[in-house]
C-alpha cells in the first residue's frame, strides 16, 4: 500500500490542491522559459556560419562566425537582488503569506542565475533556507494534528518553491547524480530535522497506535488522519522500521490476550464467530489505511480444542468457520487435516477396541463411515453443480481424451482405475443428460473413425454408466455399439452379394448403417460424386432395401473415408483421407490445375469446407497439392496443382482434415438440445403424473415431478411447461380453485 523506496514521490492528496493552481502557471512558465532562452540574457545576435565552398584542393579552409559577440555581463548587484528577491519568495510560501514577485519573474531569475553558473550557490542557499523554517517547526509539534498540518503545509510549500526552482531542478540538480531532487530534499529534511527527532517521532508512533487501539475497542476516530500520517511514515522510509514492527508486536499482545480470555469465558462456536469478525475488522483496516504486510495472523488465534466437539455433534457450518480460519494461516489447512485424522482414529478405536460393543460394532462402523461419505457427498454435490451444465460437459471431454486412441499416458489396467476414478465425480453432478449429450458426441467419432484406444474399455465405461444410471440411460450408447456390429455383419454378406452379381470396378465400398434415433444429429451436405461411386451407392441401395423393406437409407457424406492409390514420383503411396479430400484428389486424374472456384463447382463441397479441405492438401504436413500462391491459409483466387514430388518415408499416408475447434455455437447447441430433450422429459413426467392422480394442487404436482426427474429444474422452468400443457389441453385449472390442476382424459 505504501512505497519502501525513496525515489521522488508524487505529492501527497493534500498538496494537489495547490499542484493544481499553479497547473496553468507551471505550463505558462515552461512556455516563457522556452521563449526567453531564445532572447535573454543569454542571446546572441543573429550570426552566420560561412565557409570558402570553392577553396582550391588542398588549401585551408576558413569559418567565419559574423556578429558574434560575448555573453553580456550581469549588472552589479545582480546576484544579491535576485537571490534576495527568491528569499522572499520562499519565505513567503512558508508563512502562507502573498508573493510579491510574479511567479513567471521568479522562474526566469532562477534560469539567469543558472545560466551564469551560480547553480551550486543557488542550491546551496535554497536548502539552507529550507533547513531553517523546518527546524524553527518542531517546536510546534505538540500532538497528531499538528504534525499531519505540519506535513502536508511542508509538502504544499514544496510543490511550489519547486515550480519556481525547476530549472535549477532539471539541469544543474538533474546532472549531479550525489545531489537529491528538490522534492527528495524536501523528505530529506523533513526526515532529518522533524520526524527523526526521537521524541516527535515517539509521539506520533504512540498517537497513532492509541487511534488504532480506539478503534479496535469500538470508537469511532479520524480514519483520514490515520491513513495520512501512515501516508507519511511510508514516504520518509521510516515506516516499517519504526512503525511495523510496534504495531505487530502490539496486534499480537492484544489478541493473545484476548484469545486467552474469550476461550475461558465462551464456546468454541461463538469464539470462532469472534474471531472471524477480528479478522474481517483488521481486513478492513488493511484496505483503508494500514500496509498490506502489516498483518501476520499468528496460529496461536486458533484453538483445536473444539473441534472433536464439533465433529461430534455435526455442526457443519461451524466446522466451515473453522475451515475458512485455519486457510488464513500458512499450513493451517495441514494442521487441521491431521487433527481430524486424529479423531477418526480416536472414535473408531473407542468402538473396536470396547468389549462391551461387540453386538453392535458393525451397525457403529457403518453408521460412522456413512458420517464421513455422506458429508463428503453433499460437499462435493453443492460446490460441482454451482457452475450448471460445465462441469458435465469437461467429465465427459476428459473420458474421451483418455478412451481415444493415441493415449499412451496408462496401461489397461490403469485406464480401468482412472474410469473408476471419474465415476466418483460422475455421481456428484446432477446434469447427467448433459453429460450423456457431450459423451455420445466424442463416441460417435471415435467409432466412426476408429480411434477407440480399447473396445474392452468402451464397453467398461459403457457398463460403469448402465450400473450407475440405469438402462435408460445407456440404452441410445448401446445402440451405437449394436450398429457398428450389424454394420460389419450387412458388409459379409454384401460382398458376398457383389461377389454373386459380378459387378466389374476397382473400387471397394463400405457401409455403416446407422440408426438415427441412436447416433448424434448430423447436417447433411450434398456433393457431386464420381459416377463409380454412385453406382455403388445405388448397388447397396437395392441390396439392403430387398433386406429391409420400408426403411430409408441417407447418405452422410461428412462422416465418409476413403483409401486412395496414388503415384509420384518417389513411388506409389495409399493415402488415407476423407471423402471430400478424395472428391479433390480425383480431380486432378481430369486436368493439371484448378483454382478453388472451379474446385468448389466441380465437387459441390460447401466453401467453409472445401478451405480446410484444400488446406490440409496443400498447407499441412503431407503436401500433395501445391499452392500457388505459397501461404497457410486458402483464398480467393488461389489455383491447385498436383505436387508429383511428394515424399514421405510411409506407405499409407493418413492425411488429417483441418477440423474446427468446438465453436461456442456448437457447444450451445448441444446444450439446448439437451435442454429440448429437458422439456419432453418434464412434460411426459407432468402428463403421467396428471394422468394416474386426476386431480392435484400446483405444489404438490410440483413436489412429485422433482422426485421423478433426474435433473435439476427451475420453478419457472416448470410452471411454463405446466402452462404449455394447459395450452394444448392436456391439463386444466379448477374453475373454483385456481392453485389446482384437473387432468384432461
């Protein structure tokens, strides 16, 4: 809160006032300074600087200076009158009285007297006049008011005797580095003359630590006045040396005596209130006027004494006071962990090692464990869901960083232990739909694309998810896993069918056959495919369709990979890619450039899209397209070639598509599908509700709609939907009674 150096500090609050004033003066002044140096004492005449520009080779060459004449002498008397004239002035701002003399005139008789080299005299004669009124001050010190008016008239008097002196200041001060700045000078003999005198300085000390006492005892003091000599002890240095260390040992003298008292007098709760509100109070008078160094809370404050009288009787928001105190102290929180250690020991053993509670030991252990879990239950459930919805979503983010494939950081087993890990923090949070949502998002990806680390442990987490959540739950997730499987049973027997029909071509499709209830909502985006690749479509179509009748079959082109043949010049290459990487690349067997309009017209590929594929071709790791003009980034006007000197030291080449990161968008949609899927859920819970009961009050329909959902609702989240409901007729308010509902058959 306060500066420790000693190094030109801004003027105090109270001296801003007159800063100010002389704010227009100071600039006039500058202004005047400027203009003066051009045409004062100090002025030469206009003189011309020549030279013999065509001397022969060799010869000498002359400058002649016309005009110019010697720095004119000073009048008699110059320097007396003058400095008599600053005398007063100075005088004058020390006693508070009028100024003669026009500041304006004062500044440039500074900068004469500066110009003539009289600065060392000048400087000498300043500080001695400084010196003289400070120490004609002390004797008026008599008590805090005086001493803080002594201060701040001194730092006011400063301000202005250095707008007069600024010159002085800035050259001659400026270039001494062993001479302090006039404002420093200023500290410096306040320091010396007033503040160091041992028996002022003893008194403002113990003024000030009387105020303080005052006010911790309840009375009501001059806050500004404190927090403007601590101002002061802080700017002359003197403050943690004299002040601090008094101060702490005072603090710590009169908490340790009051703990003692207060711990003998009341109970542990109401001496922990007491003392939450001491440490609120001396926070308060950190902010407002004391050092924020200042306070060191000491353990001894604290008191283990009550806390097994806590633990016992469950007094949880004591226990959470207690907490909060113990985290002010370093390794506080360490303490109080082994002290609580020490009282489940302590408890357990009186249950165990007691002969005379063998028949109910068991029923004790159970009961005290459930003690503990439970709380820990409840801790945990109120701080995890404090931030709805996020929490869920990263849980189910951090499985798939660990079920994706590529995860080195664990073996089998110890993926099964961290599953294990996450399912403890999984039963804490109450948006398990949310969770669910984000979950089946990163599954579908990773059993799309084959980038599952291990299908045991999928199908663990899936189990670990039915076991906790139900059925329910799992049951969409597990018809994603039942898909994939089907989808490899159709792809058996289609080759077979393509074997049996004989359908010439070298290209070998498959198919994974997905139903949309199970699997996350995928925009569909329609492209131009080549003709080979649309009569194999059109091939599966009438095989899976002459098996299952009346179903309809879309195609999502977004999720298609391909394996293609390519050939450069090294050699022949696989390269691993998407389908619209592929619809690109083939492109190029038809010509030998193509700029990205002709690109997007020929493949139908939205232009978002089509940048990130032709940047991932031509911008990434495994360049098979060339770029002209060279760049990271896709634009307008950019044309494409075939890069025939493509080298890579595999085979199979797996080309990654620059994917989008998860835009907010995508992550608020999720969300609201979430939150649509909430109200079928409320509603359906409303309806069946309605439908068994007839007849139910608004409170107690609310009451049994909470014990059905899973989830956390709103009440104005609920009283909409019961009033959609009423809305679409499938519930009316009483005519009699407006807080009942009747159901409508």
């Amino acid at each position: 809160m306060f500066p420790t150096g000693f190094s030109s500090p801004n003027p105090p609050a109270a001296a801003a006032a007159a800063q100010e004033q002389l704010k227009n003066k100071s600039l006039l002044i500058s202004s005047v300074a400027v203009g003066h140096h051009a045409n004062g004492l100090t002025k030469a005449a206009s003189s011309t600087v020549s030279s013999f520009a065509n001397s022969k080779p060799g010869s000498a060459k002359k400058l002649v200076i016309k005009n110019f004449k010697d720095k004119p002498k000073l009048p008699e008397n110059y320097t007396d009158e003058t400095w008599q004239k600053l005398k007063e002035a100075v005088e004058a701002i020390q006693n508070s009285t009028s100024i003669k003399y026009n500041l304006e005139e004062l500044y440039q008789a500074v900068e004469n007297l500066c110009s003539y080299k009289i600065s060392a005299n000048l400087y000498k004669q300043l500080r001695q006049i400084c010196e003289d009124h400070i120490k004609a001050q002390i004797h008026h010190v008599l008590f805090l008011k005086k001493i803080d008016k002594c201060w701040q008239d001194h730092c006011r008097q400063m301000i202005m005797i250095r707008s007069i002196f600024l010159f002085l200041d800035r050259t001659y001060v400026l270039q001494n580095s062993m001479l302090p700045s006039i404002w420093d000078m200023g500290l410096e003999l306040f320091r010396t003359h007033i503040i160091s005198d041992q028996k002022v300085q003893n008194k403002t000390i113990d003024g000030i630590l009387l105020l303080i006492e005052r006010e911790r005892n309840g009375e009501a003091i001059d806050r500004s006045l404190l927090r403007s000599l601590l101002s002061m002890l802080s700017d002359l240095q003197i403050y943690q040396d004299s002040f601090e260390h008094r101060f702490l040992e005072e603090t710590n003298r009169l908490y340790a005596a009051e703990g003692q008292r207060l711990m003998q007098e009341r109970e542990v709760p109401e001496y922990l209130h007491h003392v939450n509100k001491r440490l609120e109070e001396e926070a308060d008078r950190i902010i407002t006027y004391l050092d924020q160094t200042c306070l060191n809370l000491k353990s001894q404050c604290l008191n283990f004494l009550g806390l097994n009288h806590l633990l016992d009787e469950n007094r949880i928001q004591d226990l959470s006071l207690l907490y909060q105190l113990f985290s002010r102290v370093k390794n506080g929180v360490q303490a109080l962990l082994q002290q609580w250690i020490e009282y489940i020991k302590a408890f357990g053993s009186t249950i165990v090692i007691n002969p005379e509670k063998d028949k109910t030991m068991v029923q004790e252990l159970l009961d005290f464990k459930d003690k503990f879990v439970n709380a820990m239950k409840e801790a945990f459930e109120t701080f995890i869901n404090k931030r709805p919805n996020k929490p869920a979503e990263l849980i189910a983010k951090y499985v798939d960083s660990k079920l994706r494939a590529g995860n080195k950081e664990a073996t089998d087993e110890e993926l099964e232990k961290m599953l294990d890990k996450i399912m403890i923090i999984f039963r804490f949070i109450y948006g398990k739909d949310v969770f669910e949502a984000f979950y089946k998002k990163d599954l579908a990806k990773r059993l799309l694309v084959g980038k599952s680390a291990s299908v045991d442990a999928e199908k663990s987490m899936l189990s670990k998810l039915k076991h906790e959540c139900g059925a329910a739950f799992t049951s969409k997730l597990e018809g994603m896993f039942k898909d994939m499987e089907l989808s490899k049973d159709i792809m058996i027997q289609f080759k077979q069918y393509m074997q049996n029909q004989n359908v010439p071509g070298n290209i070998e499709l498959t198919v994974n056959i997905l139903t949309m209830g199970y699997w996350p909502t995928y925009v569909p985006m329609e492209v131009h495919l080549p003709s080979e690749m649309v009569k194999l479509q059109e091939i599966f179509k009438t095989f899976y369709l002459g098996k299952h009748s009346g179903r309809k079959l879309q195609w999502q082109s977004t999720l298609g990979h391909c394996v293609l043949k390519a050939e450069f010049k090294e050699g022949k290459k696989e390269l691993q890619v998407s389908l619209f990487q592929t619809l690109v690349l083939l492109m190029f067997n038809e010509g030998e450039e193509f700029s990205l309009e002709e690109i997007k017209q020929a493949t139908g590929i939205e232009d978002g899209e089509l940048r990130r594929t032709l940047q991932s071709l031509a911008c990434g790791k495994a360049r098979v397209l060339a770029k002209s003009p060279k760049g990271k980034d896709v634009e307008d006007g950019d044309k494409f070639t075939c890069n025939d000197d493509f080298r890579h030291k595999l085979f199979r080449i797996k080309i990654n598509q620059i994917q989008m990161k998860e835009t907010v968008e995508e992550q608020a949609s999720t969300t609201e599908r979430v939150f649509q899927d909430r109200q079928y859920q409320i509603d359906a819970a409303i309806v069946r509700i309605m439908k068994m009961r007839k007849t139910l009050t608004h409170n107690l329909l609310v009451s049994e709609v909470y014990n059905q959902l899973k989830f956390p609702v709103k009440p104005a989240d609920l009283k909409k939907r019961i009033e959609s409901l009423i809305d679409r007729d499938y519930m009316e308010r009483d005519k009699e009674n407006p807080n009942q509902y009747n159901y409508i058959a």
